[in-house]
C-alpha cells in the first residue's frame, strides 16, 4: 500500500488516500474516481515529502491497512444507514438542530469547506467523512 497527499481542483483541499500502487492510482484517476471527499472535485497527487519511518517502527502491513480501511468502511456505511441524507441543506439543517429549532437527529449531506469551518466556529459538531459520499440514486 501507498500513501499520497492529494489536492482538489477546485478550492484545494488537500487530503491522503491509499492506494495499493501508483498503478492503481493511475488506474483509479483515469476512471475518475479520485475525487475530493470534501467538495467531490477531481484530484491529483499534491508534492510531498517521503514518509520515513522512526527507527524501530514497522509501517503496517499491506493486509493490516486493507483491514483498517475496511473497518473505516463498515462504520461510515452504518453512520449513513443510521442517518438522514440532507444533502446541499446540511449546513442550515445542523445549525437549527444545534439551536434546537428542528427535532435532533442524525445527518449527512454536503457543505462547503467555508461551511463547515463556519459551523466548527458555532460550536456546531460536524465532521468529515473519510470516504466520498455518492448522491441517493446515483450508480456510484
């Protein structure tokens, strides 16, 4: 497995993915599918300096890494079971259920980075999931 550090080419959020080589990377950005988890814009590999290891740390293994993305998997896919889709309103839909101007409940949708760090700087609790979130319907 290897890891990159990716940047959008829309406002340039960058952020890591795995991949289990940079053939597969290549492979993944011809079928579009390496994306910005936080605005879905295309991505790239962003310079970065190479990962050394301290002395006497083993990296994880190849299967230990598949494992622990695939747990990461499993509990966003019970998150988003478990919650409602708001998509573009998530922004004033978790404000009012922070004000307690609508009933409390579990969301997801989309917002903005701006969004989300105005939402962070209200005390509302928000985060980003770890994987791209594909809109009700699509084939994704």
């Amino acid at each position: 497995m290897i890891v990159f550090d990716l940047v959008c080419e829309g406002p340039g959020h960058v952020f890591e993915a795995w991949f289990a080589s940079s053939a597969d990377f290549d492979a993944q950005k011809a079928r579009r599918l390496v994306t910005c988890p936080l605005c879905d814009a295309p991505a790239d590999k962003a310079p970065m300096a190479p990962r050394v290891g301290a002395k006497g740390n083993a990296a994880p293994s190849s299967s230990e890494v598949k494992a622990m993305m695939g747990k990461l998997a499993e509990i966003q896919k019970q998150v988003l079971a478990n919650s409602e889709h708001v998509g573009d309103r998530f922004p004033d839909e978790a404000r009012a259920i922070h004000l307690g101007e609508t009933e409390a409940r579990a969301i997801h949708g989309r917002a903005t980075a701006d969004e989300a760090k105005s939402l962070a700087e209200e005390g509302v609790p928000v985060s980003p999931l770890p994987f791209p979130v594909p809109e009700p319907g699509s084939e994704n």
